[in-house]
C-alpha cells in the first residue's frame, strides 16, 4: 500500500502533474503514476526534458550512474525508453557471464544496458561511423573490469572497403546516401563470422539495411543462442525480409516480429520514415541450441 505521507509528497511537489482531487492510494492511475516515477528516477525512463532541446543539438547526461554523451536528444530519448525502459535486448542467462556482440553500437547505449544487466559480460560493440565511435569510446571508458572490445568497422556479407553515409549520429548506413549530397566515408566491412569463433549468448544486429546481407553470408548462425535484428526496408530498393525469415528458419531459430514503422493506409499513400517504408524488430530464439543445452 503506498503510504499516504509519501503520496502527499508526490501531490505537493506533483512532479506528474497528478490531479489535485484527493486519491485513494491503491487508485490504479496513483499506482501507474508513481510506477512512472519511480522508473523515471531510477533511469529506466528518459527525462522529457530531452523533448526541448533541438534536433542534432550534441550533449551530456547522466544514465544509471554513468556520464553519456548524445548527438541527437530525440534520438537518445527513442532508443533510452527502448532500451531501458521496455528493456527489448533482455534476456536470461545461467551464470550471469554472457558473450554479447553489440553490430551497431552508435554509442553505446545498448551495450551501457547490458553491463548493467550483467556487470561480467564479455561485449563486443561494432560501429562503423568514425564520429559515433569517437563518442562510444568515452561513453563506455569506464567499463573497465568487464571484457570489452570495441571495433571501428562495419558488419557487411564479405570482407571489403565500403562507402558509409553517416547521419549526425542517427541511423547512419552503407551505400545508401540519406540526400543527394551526402558525403560517404570508406569504411572496413567484416563478415558476421568473423566474430562467431565460438558460441555467443546474444547477437545484436541494427544495420541500417545491411542485416539481411550479413544473415544470409554467414554459415554459423547456430553458434547464437538469442538473435535481435532490427529489420529496414527502404523505399526504390528490393525487399528482402523473406531472405532475413528463412534464414532464421533454415537455422533452427524460432522468431517474433514487432512493427516498429508501417504506413497507416499503404495503399492510398506510402509514408516514409528516413527513407524506409517499413521498419520492425525480429526476435529469435535458436531452438537447436536449447536442445543441445
């Protein structure tokens, strides 16, 4: 029961905006309210202060502890309320001693969470935008008792040099330029295997449109026991999603889809978002290594 010495806290101070009627403290939108709270000072919620602060604006703040640099608040406060908040790269783990391969690590957020989940975890975090990389650097300097290579490059089917279009810390990708004057850098490309020597608990994959490319190359994905994808189809290009789903199949994982950018009504007007036309998350499971476990 919440106690009604804290409630009359929260009402005076009413960082909620809560209604100034008196509520029960077993209210159910008290309940919700406070649980909102308590998450949003925990720093399992961005503050909303991020909202107010123009786009491509570069800044500082404090995560779960930790200083984090941004170079976009929008796109900081969309990944933190994923990440941290609906908490989607979770998943369970025997000792608590996971091997993570983190394929598009922007910076670092995602890889901040897990050495919160698992302060012994072994991580590997790629990124290919040299800015981005920069910044990864300094955001996860002090995770220094944890095993953790960093990897200025990109995932990509096969070994070569390639043109990267950065996008000011935002969704930046190979070959594909995000306005006719775009300028690309070249990059190291290195094929999924490359980092599959041995059995990995949780491979990451948010490339830009490079996912399918680096699934289907690859001839050891049941060496991954959970797989994320975050799946981008771009308007002028062939979809490729059903390439992504049998390869899945075809290695024993079992998947579930989340939309994450659909057009309301595509065919009276196709919405587009960056470029894409569709844009979701695959979660899988490899059935064979549960079996095998």
């Amino acid at each position: 029961m919440i106690s009604l010495g804290f409630m009359f806290v929260l009402r005076r101070k009413n960082p909620l905006r809560l209604p100034l009627e008196f509520r029960h403290p077993n209210d159910p939108m008290l309940k919700s309210l406070l649980k909102t709270w308590i998450r949003r000072c925990r720093g399992d919620l961005p503050p909303q202060s991020l909202l107010k602060i123009p786009r491509r604006t570069s800044g500082q703040i404090k995560i779960r502890g930790h200083e984090f640099n941004y170079l976009d608040p929008l796109s900081l406060f969309w990944s933190w309320c994923e990440i941290f908040g609906d908490e989607i790269y979770r998943f369970p783990h025997p000792t608590g001693h996971p091997k993570i391969l983190d394929g598009g690590a922007n910076l670092g957020l995602a890889s901040l969470y897990f050495l919160n989940l698992f302060p012994n975890a072994s991580i590997t975090a790629i990124e290919p935008d040299p800015i981005c990389f920069s910044v990864l650097q300094k955001n996860l300097a002090w995770a220094t008792t944890s095993p953790l290579v960093l990897k200025n490059c990109a995932l990509a089917g096969q070994r070569d040099r390639r043109k990267f279009y950065p996008h000011a810390g935002d969704a930046g990708r190979l070959d594909v330029p995000l306005a006719s004057a775009s300028t690309g850098v070249e990059v190291d490309c290195l094929p999924l295997d490359d980092f599959l020597s041995e059995p990995i608990d949780f491979v990451k994959l948010d490339l830009e449109g490079a996912e399918t490319e680096v699934l289907t190359s690859s001839r050891q994905l049941d060496k991954i026991h959970h797989l994320f994808i975050e799946h981008h189809s771009f308007v002028g290009r062939p979809q490729d999603l059903d390439q992504a789903l049998q390869t899945l199949s075809d290695s024993g994982f079992r998947y579930w889809i989340q939309s994450q950018f659909l057009p309301k009504r595509p065919y009276e007007k196709l919405e587009t978002n960056e470029g894409m036309d569709l844009q979701m998350n695959i979660f899988a499971t490899n059935q064979k290594w549960e079996k095998d476990s």
